[in-house]
C-alpha cells in the first residue's frame, strides 16, 4: 500500500476484494456520482478473480474494462490507443492457468510509450534498459505468478519527465525496506510496490522517482 497526504482534499473512495459483479455495480455506482476510476488492481483468491480499486471526484475522461481474455485484451488496446486513448493500468490476474486482464485507459499525454504484460524477470529487465535508454522511464509496474512462474506488466512513458529515476525487482523484504528507506531519504517519492512469489519466495518489485 502506498498513501499519500490529500493536500487538495479530494474527495476519493476505495473498495477491495469486490469480485466482477461487484465491482462493476460500484462502477456504475462511482462513475454516476462523478467519480473517476483512478486505479484498479485484479487479483486471484481461490478459483475467482478479485478486484480492488480507487475513484476520485473528477470530471476526467477514462474508459476501462475487466475479465478481458489477452485477445479480447489486445484487441481492446489497440482500437482505445489508435483512438488517442493512454494506458494507466493493465493488471493481470491468472486463476486456474487463464489470464484475465484489467485495464484503464485516459487522455492524459504520456508521449511515446511502450507497454507490456507478460514479461519474465530477465525480459522486464531487458525492456526496461532498452526503455530507458529510449528517454521513456516506469508509468505502470504491476507483478502476477502464471503457471507457476513470475510475471510483469508494465508501461513505460516518455511523460511526465522526472529529474530522477529508480527501480529495483527480486528484492526480499529486509532489501525492499532498506531500498525503500534509501530511496525516500534522497528525496524520491514511491510509485508503485508490488509482491510476488518466485520459487517459494516472496519477492518485490517497486520503482520511485523525482
């Protein structure tokens, strides 16, 4: 979890473990009220996909969907983007060896982007180099377990610019605290932490940035 203090006193709310159904009930709920979706995770527990999410009073443009097959998913992606539409989120949730994916979409310019969501370990390291030497840093990281092995979604955006980067994965947890700590004490604020499991273990994967 990540909270941050709500200097404009945004009006927000959140919910998790929702399954589909309820999920999109609260949708509808929100999105009625004038709220926007802001985030949204998916997440199996048991034979069942769950979701947590954040909406936020706001009258930005978004479009999302859940429960997507990674064709529908695909299909999804590329009509929204070469229609202008930015990805904010794509998370995965794999339950029984399917993969069922959640995305949000936005207006915001984010300028040239790449994204992914079926990385291993070595491949989301390969990308990311190959990202950043392109000028594009983390817009999106997100982890799953697929078949038994870890898997990353992630976007990397060429917006905003950021004056300082950095990014760590496979870290335990003592070395997620002590780069956590490090990180904040130099000035960075934390974007995104995620957990997964990889051979037994319990690993994380976080980026911050300036």
């Amino acid at each position: 979890m990540i909270f941050r203090t709500n200097d404009r006193a945004i009006a927000w709310v959140t919910h998790h473990n929702m399954t589909g159904t309820t999920y999109q009930q609260h949708f509808d709920k929100y999105r009625d009220r004038g709220f926007a979706l802001d985030h949204v995770d998916s997440y199996g527990v048991g034979n069942e996909v769950r979701y947590a999410a954040i909406w936020t009073k706001s009258s930005d443009a978004f479009i999302a969907y859940h429960g997507k097959t990674p064709a529908d998913h695909q299909a999804e992606f590329n009509s929204l983007t070469s229609k202008g539409w930015t990805p904010k989120v794509i998370s995965v949730a794999s339950v029984q060896g399917k993969r069922f994916y959640t995305a949000l979409y936005t207006k915001q310019a984010i300028g040239n982007f790449e994204a992914r969501s079926f990385l291993t370990p070595l491949e989301y390291q390969t990308k990311f180099d190959q990202n950043t030497a392109n000028g594009r840093y983390l817009h999106y990281l997100n982890s799953y377990v697929h078949d038994g092995k870890p898997r990353f979604a992630a976007i990397w955006a060429e917006k905003p610019k950021v004056s300082g980067f950095k990014a760590r994965h496979g870290l335990t947890s003592n070395q997620f605290q002590s780069n956590w700590e490090d990180a904040l004490n130099a000035g960075f604020s934390t974007r995104a932490i995620t957990g997964y499991e990889d051979a037994g273990n319990v690993r994380f994967a976080a980026y911050w940035t300036k």
